[in-house]
C-alpha cells in the first residue's frame, strides 16, 4: 500500500473556465450516470425482461388468448311469436356461426337472470306478431339485449347481430328494424375496422399501455433506490446537477422504452396484420413525445416517492392503472361516468392512443393529430420542469 | 499556515430542535482535525452544512475559500466526502464505483483509467478491481469508499465516522492512509467516537449535544479537563475500596478500569509512593502493580460533557 500516490494538493480542476468546456464535462457527467444506470440494469436483468419481454407476452396475450373477437358470441334466443317465420329467421341469423345459441327462455325477463348467471352476453327477443309483420311487408322489430356490463364486447356484440339480423331479414324478404338497448352508438371503429378485427383496435391501445409500464415503472425505481440506498448523498456532494442527474439516468430506460415500442409495432404489424395507412413521422413523433412524457412522470415519482415501495404503488395508480382504464384502451371514453371522462383529459395515453389508430388505421396526418401532439409533448415539459425543481428542493 | 476551513457560529436547527448551536473553528491546511462526540451531537449535520448538502439556518462558513451558502458547487468541486452511511454501489465492481465517480467529476478516457489505477494502487486494493462491492468486507468497502472521496484529488476531504463498525486492524490500516494523505497536504476532517482514534489528530473538537465544548491539540485537552497524575494499580479488593481511595488526601478522582483502578491525583499535594502506601494501608486491599498512565481522552469527554452547563453559562457572559 502506497501512501504517498493518494494525496495531491494541486487545486481541483473540476472548475472549468469557458462554456464549451463546461458543456463538455456536463456530457461526462451525464454519459458517467447514463453507464452507470446502465450496469445497473444488466446487474438485475430484471428491469430487461420487464423492459422487452412484457410487450411481446402482452401482444400474445391480448391479441390471442383474451381476444374480444369471440368467433362465436354467446346469445340466448326469446322466440315469443314461435312461428315457421321466426323460427326461419333465427336460423338465419344463427346460421352464420358469428352468434351461438346459448340457451332458450320464454321471455326477456329472464335474461336478466341470464346475464347474472354468466351464460350469455346478449338475448335476442323476436317479438309476438313477427309473422304478420313480415306477411303485411310492415319493418320487423327485432330486440336485443346487450350485458352493459361487458363493454368492450357489448359493442362487438352489437355490430355482429345488428349485421347478423339485417341479413337473415332480408334473406326473408323483410325490411328489418332493430330496438337496441343500450341504444347503439356508432363506432368509428366500425367503419375503419371493417373486418371487426378487434387486434386491430387493440394493438395501438397495448402500445401504450405498454410502453407506459417499462417507461413509468423502470424509471420510477431509478432514483428512489438512491435514496433507498443512501447514494444519493454522495451523489450530492459532487459538482453533478440536478438536470444531468435525470438526463443521465433517462438514457437507458429511454433506450429500452424505443426498443419496446418497436417491439410492439413489428409484432403488431406482422403477427395481425396492423396496416400503416398514415404517415410513420408522425407515429415516431408521437411515440416519442409519449415516451418523454411516460420517463418524466416515473422520474417525478421516484423523486417524491424516496423509497421503491411507494414508488411501484404510485406508478400503478397515478400511470399505469389510467393508461389503460381511462385512455380509451378498454372502454370507450364516451361511454365513462363525467367525472371520469374529465380526468381522462390529463392520461397521456389517452392522446397517444387517439393518434395512434388514426395514423395506423384511418391514414391521419398532422392536420389530424396536432392537437394531441400537442397535448403529449406538454405533458412530457410539464413533467420534467417539476421533476427538475422537486429534484433540488427534496434534498436540503 | 493557510486555512482550509473557517467556520463562524454556524449552526443549524430541525423545526424547534437545535442539532448544531453557534459553532466555531478552523482547520489548517494538511491538519487531520477530529470532531469528537456522542450519537446525536451533531457531527454528521456540521460535516453536511460544511460539505454544501444542507443549508445552515445561522452562521458562516468558509471550505476551501469558498462561502458554503454562497457559493455551494465550488465547495463541491473542492472537497471529498465519505458519508457515514456507506453509500457506493455495491451492484458494480470496485472499478466500476471508481470510474464512475472520476465521470462524475469530468475524467475521461486514459486520464480516468491513470486515475483508476493510482487510485487502486493507493488503497491497496488493485487485485480486487473486479470485485463486486457487496463482496467486500466492512473494512475494504470504506477503503473504497476513501477512495471514491480522494478520486479528483480534493484540497479538502470530509469523512463522517469510516470507521464505524470496522474491525481494529482494518481501523489502523485505515488510519494509516488518512495520515499519509494529510501528510501530503491534504486537509482532514474526521469524525468519529472512538477515542483511540482521535489521539491520532492533530486537533480536535468535542460536541456536546450541537456545542462545541472544547477544542485543542490531544494533549492540551488532557491537561486542561484531566490535570494531575494518574496511577493505575492492580490488585486485590481495589474495586471495592475506591471510596475509600477516593476521600485519600490530594486525590481528585478514582475510577475501576479493566481489571485495575485508575487513581488521579494532584501533584502538588501527594506523590506516587505516598498514594501506594495509603492504597496498601487500607484494610482488605493488595497492590500487585502500580503503573504511571496518561490520560485518555474518554475521562476528557466525560469531564468536558459534565462541564457543558456551566461553560454555557461562561460563554454567555
Ligand atoms: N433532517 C433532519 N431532520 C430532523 N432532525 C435531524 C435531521 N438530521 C439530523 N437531525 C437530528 O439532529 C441531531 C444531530 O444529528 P447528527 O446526525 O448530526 O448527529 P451525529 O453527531 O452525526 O450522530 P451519530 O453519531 O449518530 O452519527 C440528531 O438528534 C438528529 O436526530
Ligand atoms: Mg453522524
């Protein structure tokens, strides 16, 4: 052990003149924490497989396994007119193989019983005086009663037997109306998702809410295990500034969080056949506005959480949970209580989304999507200007 | 001789809870000056005002030549701290902590591997370089944690208890390096509540629940808050007779220690022999050895610690 080789008395030299030179070492200060951050994460391959493996299990999983296209909708049929005509249009209507029958009842009270059992999502009620209706070449009144309940497929389930009855109708030579209740709405993803192909509407939904939980929660862990670990202390004391310290530590997760979008979009691009009908500028500039926006919230929440418990708890709530129940991921945002729609306002998902199946699916441009841009990129200088600030005032 | 560190009643308070009060001193340059007290005292808060991690509510202070509240990222760049709480990360090597902190302060490329190197090499821990830090035992991490503070070669370093926890050799092995880094000039500021280690200081504060309640050089300390002569005797029935030692003409205190009895008494009323032979006189009592000692600077903190009020009220005056 050498003593004499440590010491030196020579006046730092950490306090550069010029601006250029502070501009360097300011880059060094933040590449320093960038690799840093970056051992980390090899470190606990866990934030990785977080990072990449989650968007392709969640594709799968959503795109596969929990697809709200049901090839076969579950309905029990309430035939009060029980005549060769009703029977015939029934079997039209079931014949196509979208609609199952799941059962029979005697009359629509029932169904509420249905819906409480599970069986069946929808009943369809053909009412007494069908036959004569179809006879006086009077419009046919067919009911359906939809299950609120499930929202996303009420809606799918909707168009299928709308689609499903209209033709079995006309196959009879009847003119059809249908009394819906819920009355329908008329989706848009009707008209650019002909097919009803539910991937397609899902896909653009997943991206975000999967890039919301690698961007959020990664970062989230960033600096509250500093001051987990006392490190940030020490991290302080030297001439290191705020901004380079979230700069630096952005670095990697930023990278991850690209990766994780592309991910997503080549996986949705070919295993479903996700078109790119707009333009793909405007889908970068929007993941990216997005993704800074994601990084700034997780980065404000590690710094106020100041420990990984409450860091991972406040991700979920304040990001994760509204990135997908609040954006229009799952359930329309017309269709939410006011209170909800107002707050959906500030879920940046919410905008991406939006933009997201415009550009993928209906061809939009910038005409179309400034405002959301807009909305994003606000978003991402609002987080970090906050971030920055509490950054410095939690310490002293 | 130039000062490092000049500080002016600094002091620093939690709501209503003063934890430094109206504090005082300078440290020379190349001094391993040592701030000596109990949990809670103070220390760590002083280390941190000084170090421009926490904003003093009164008082100056100046590191470096640099106002702390003024001019805080210049005392940054002027000095090294070591935390008390060990705080490198212990997921990366040894090298890797290193080379981190040298990007912290602007090294690059073969400037920063030079530095790594000598760094290694000052802290004897070159074969461990690959190592991972929670690999390391106790004393190895606050060789490394040294290190990191002394990586960009600070005027000025501040170590916050390193020694806590550690074992004894690993303490003088430690102890070894802050010497030879003083000795080249660089100023020292150690806390720590081992008293063996302050008698390696050139100076030293005491602190006393947030005061500063004596200042000096070791031996100076002894002389004013332990004066006399101290006789360590050992023997049988010892223990139980001290009261009776203690009411023995010119004696000031007397106190078990280890398996003996320190015995303190003026010199101008008593002498060594006269002591012993009243010590033998008492009934029940055998005097196997008698041994001249120093003060230690454990009876100076208790004395120093007894005497705060009063100074207080001195101070005031
Ligand atoms: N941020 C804070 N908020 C409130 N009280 C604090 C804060 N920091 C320190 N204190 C209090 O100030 C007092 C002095 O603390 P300090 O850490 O300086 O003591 P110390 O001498 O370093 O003790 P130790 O030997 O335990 O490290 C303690 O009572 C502590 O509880
Ligand atoms: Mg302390």
């Amino acid at each position: 052990m050498s003593e004499a080789s440590l010491p030196r008395t020579e006046p730092s030299a950490a306090l550069p003149r010029t601006k250029s030179r502070r501009r360097t070492s300011s880059l060094r200060r933040i590449f320093a924490i960038a690799r840093k951050e970056s051992l980390h994460v090899q470190r606990d391959p866990q934030a990785l497989y977080l990072a990449l493996g989650m968007p392709i299990m969640l594709l799968l999983l959503f795109g596969y396994g929990v697809s709200f296209d049901m090839d076969e909708l579950p309905v029990v049929l309430v035939d009060e007119d029980a005549t060769p005509e009703s029977r015939a249009l029934s079997d039209a209507v079931f014949a196509s193989g979208e609609l199952r029958i799941a059962g029979t009842a005697r009359s629509a009270d029932a169904a509420h019983q249905i819906f409480a059992d599970r069986d069946a999502n929808a009943v369809l009620v053909l009412p007494r005086g069908l036959s004569e209706s179809i006879a006086r070449g009077e419009p046919v009144e067919v009911q359906l009663l939809v299950d609120g309940v499930e929202a996303n497929s009420a809606a799918q389930l909707q168009g299928k037997a709308e689609a499903a009855v209209r033709a079995a109708s006309l196959s009879l030579g009847a003119t059809p109306a249908m009394a819906m209740s819920p009355p329908t709405e008329t989706r848009l993803s009707t008209w650019f998702n002909p097919e009803e192909r539910s991937q397609l509407f899902l896909v653009p939904g997943l991206a975000a809410y999967i890039l919301a939980i690698v961007a959020v929660l990664l970062t989230a862990l960033t600096v509250s295990r500093e001051w987990d670990r006392s490190s940030i202390q020490q991290l302080f004391v030297t001439p290191v500034r705020t901004w380079e310290i979230v700069m630096g530590k952005l670095l990697p997760y930023f990278t991850l969080g690209v990766i994780a979008e592309l991910i997503v979009f080549v996986t949705g691009a070919w295993v479903f056949d996700v078109p790119m009908r707009g333009d793909p500028i405007v889908l970068g500039l929007a993941s990216l506005l997005f993704l800074l926006g994601m990084l700034g919230q997780g980065m404000l929440i590690s710094i106020v959480a100041k420990n990984q418990m409450v860091a991972t708890q406040m991700a979920t709530m304040v990001s994760m949970l509204p990135s997908m129940l609040l954006s229009g991921f799952m359930f329309p945002i017309e269709n939410m209580p006011l209170p909800l729609q107002v707050i959906s306002n500030v879920v940046p998902a919410r905008y991406f989304i939006h933009t997201l199946r415009g550009v993928l699916l209906r061809g939009n441009g910038f005409a179309e999507v400034w405002f959301d841009l807009l909305m994003l990129g606000g978003f991402a200088f609002v987080m970090f200007t906050i971030a920055t600030r509490r950054f410095k005032r939690e310490l002293a | 001789m130039t000062k490092s560190i000049v500080v002016e009643g600094l002091g620093r308070r939690f709501g209503d809870f003063v934890a430094v009060r109206d504090v005082s001193f300078h440290v020379q340059k190349g001094e391993i000056f040592g701030y000596l007290g109990a949990n809670g005292a103070g220390k760590s808060t002083t280390i941190r005002m000084l170090s421009g991690l926490l904003a003093p509510s009164s008082g100056h202070a100046r590191v470096a030549g640099h106002d702390i509240s003024k001019a805080p990222d210049k005392v940054k760049a002027s000095i090294g701290y070591m935390s008390q709480k060990f705080s490198l990360y212990l997921d990366l090597t040894v090298r890797e902590n290193l080379e981190f902190f040298g990007g912290i302060y602007g090294r690059w490329g073969r400037a920063l591997d030079r530095r790594v190197e000598e760094t290694l090499e000052s802290i004897g821990m070159r074969e461990l370089a690959s190592t991972s830090t929670a690999a390391l035992p106790g004393g190895l991490r606050q060789r490394l944690a040294l290190g990191s503070a002394l990586f960009h070669q600070p005027p000025i370093v501040f170590l916050d208890e390193p020694t806590a926890g550690v074992d004894p050799a690993s303490r003088r092995e430690f102890w070894k390096l802050i010497r030879g880094i003083s000795s080249a000039g660089t100023t020292v500021f150690v806390t720590t509540h081992y008293m063996d280690e302050a008698e390696y200081c050139a100076r030293i504060g005491l602190m006393v629940a947030g005061t500063l309640v004596a200042l000096d050089t070791p031996a100076a300390l002894k002389k004013q808050w332990v004066p006399g002569r101290i006789l360590r005797l050992e023997g049988q029935g010892l223990v139980r007779a001290l009261p009776a030692v203690r009411g023995l003409g010119g004696v000031v205190e007397a106190q078990s220690f280890g398996n003996g009895v320190h015995v303190r008494f003026d010199p101008a009323r008593t002498g060594d022999e006269a002591i012993v032979a009243s010590v033998r006189a008492l009934p029940a009592v055998a005097v196997h050895s008698v041994e001249a000692v120093e003060a230690n600077l454990e009876d100076v903190f208790l004395a120093a610690a007894d005497a705060k009020a009063e100074k207080a009220i001195r101070g005031a005056a």
